[in-house]
C-alpha cells in the first residue's frame, strides 16, 4: 500500500484547504498531490512521487494559473462615490471654505462641499466637482 494512502489524503485535504479559501492557493499541491498518488499506484518509488509531485505542482501553477487568474479577476466598478467625479453639480448652499459651510446637488446627491481654489462660490452657481476627500466634494466653479 505504501504512500498512496497519504498521497489520497494529500489530495482531498489540499481539496478542502483550497475550497476554505479559493485563493488558488493549494489546488496547485493537489494537482501534485494527485500525480504523486498515481505514481504510487504503478509502484514507483517514494523519490520518483516527490519528483512527480514537485513537477506537477510546478506545471500547473506556472501553465493554468495565468489564464485561471485572468478569469478569477474581481472586476471593479464603480460606486457611486467615483461616479461624481468630473460631474457637473450646482450649489445648493454657499461654498465658503473659512466659514466651513457649501453644499451641492450632484446627480441627485446632496454633498457637503468646499471650494478647490479656496475661493466663495454663491449658491445657484455650476460647479464641476474634482475630487472627494471623505464625506466632501472639493468643487471649481465652471
């Protein structure tokens, strides 16, 4: 019976690990582990197994995980935070950045703003915003 008991071991607990974390982080070992477990069933040798297992594991990481990660890829989009940047908004209430006080309307949202510039932008002005900083838009008057 030799090493195939562990090598079958290997395999299903490399199996769970990766399903614990699906990172492809041990799926690679337990391909290995699986080319090991095959070699001990044809009777090779316990250094011809590690062999197959380094050659193995190697294999799959360096050829399946680039196109796997590719796929595996969070795509990321947008919240609604991002989307108002490089919008226009208009001023809902004067943008004086030494009396801490502006707001805006921009796409339907109501932010806290201040001036990029520094300097007072009245209420009922366009202004395009540039950037966010927490919970405030920094705005330029257009």
């Amino acid at each position: 019976m030799g090493f195939k008991v562990f090598w079958l071991a290997a395999v299903i607990a490399l199996c769970a690990g990766e399903a614990a974390t699906v990172g492809l982080v041990c799926i690679w070992f337990a391909a290995g582990a699986l080319g090991a477990f095959l070699a001990a069933c044809v009777g090779a040798p316990l250094w011809t197994q590690l062999i197959v297992f380094a050659a193995v594991s190697a294999a799959a990481l360096a050829l399946v995980r680039p196109a796997v990660s590719k796929f595996a890829r969070p795509r990321r989009s947008p919240t609604n935070a991002d989307r108002v940047i490089g919008q226009t908004a208009t001023v809902t209430e004067t943008v004086d950045n030494e009396a801490g006080t502006g707001q805006v309307n921009v796409l339907g949202q109501v932010w806290t703003a201040r001036s990029q510039l520094g300097v007072v932008i009245p209420a009922g002005a366009q202004v395009k915003v540039h950037r966010i900083e927490g919970v405030k838009v920094f705005v330029e008057a257009s």
